[in-house]
C-alpha cells in the first residue's frame, strides 16, 4: 500500500503541474517516468512515453497520451491511498467521530 500512496502523491504533483502557472517540462517528465516505473510498466510503454514527452516538448503541448496515460493511472489506485495522498480522512471514520461527539454532548 506503501507504493499506491506515492503514486497518488507523485499523480497529484503531475496534475498540480499541469493545472498550475509553472508548467515545467522536467517535472512533467519526472512524474510520468516515476508512475510507469512504479507501476512497472514495460519497457515499450516507457520507451512511447518518453517518445510522448519529446514530442511534447518540441510542439510546447502536452500530449493526449500522457494525459490519458496519467488519467488512467489515477483511476486505477485504490481510493484509500489517494485520500491518504491527498492528506483526506477516511469518510467513514469521520462520520463516526462526529456522531460519537454529538452522541456525547447530550
């Protein structure tokens, strides 16, 4: 479970990326090349990454692949790890402490 959370952190640092004024290549490429290999992708779908990203660099726009690729992964990690990535508390355990505190307030 370890590995799915930095995979959410490193997924939230790419799309936090992307969707910020700092759109910095390198760190696009850094999370791209992280998730595949923690996901331990083969060397071909690497290698089209890596292909994706020059080819980004050079028309200075982020490939579709990559953001599929990237939006993909995300929907594959288990849920708890993402709230945990995303500093989230379980919703469950969060219902529960509020009625135990209303519960004790009567």
């Amino acid at each position: 479970m370890g590995g799915e959370i930095y995979q959410a952190q490193v997924l939230r640092n790419f799309f936090e990326t992307i969707t910020g004024p700092d759109r910095n290549l390198t760190r696009i490429y850094m999370c791209v090349v992280t998730t595949a290999k923690l996901r331990m992708e083969p060397p071909e779908t690497l290698s089209h990454l890596v292909d994706q990203m020059r080819k980004s660099k050079q028309k200075k726009e982020l490939s579709v692949d990559i953001i599929d690729y990237m939006c993909q992964a995300a929907v594959d990690i288990d849920m708890n790890s993402v709230m945990t990535a995303f500093g989230v508390q379980d919703v469950a355990q969060m219902s529960e402490d509020i009625i135990g505190v209303s519960l004790d307030s009567l």
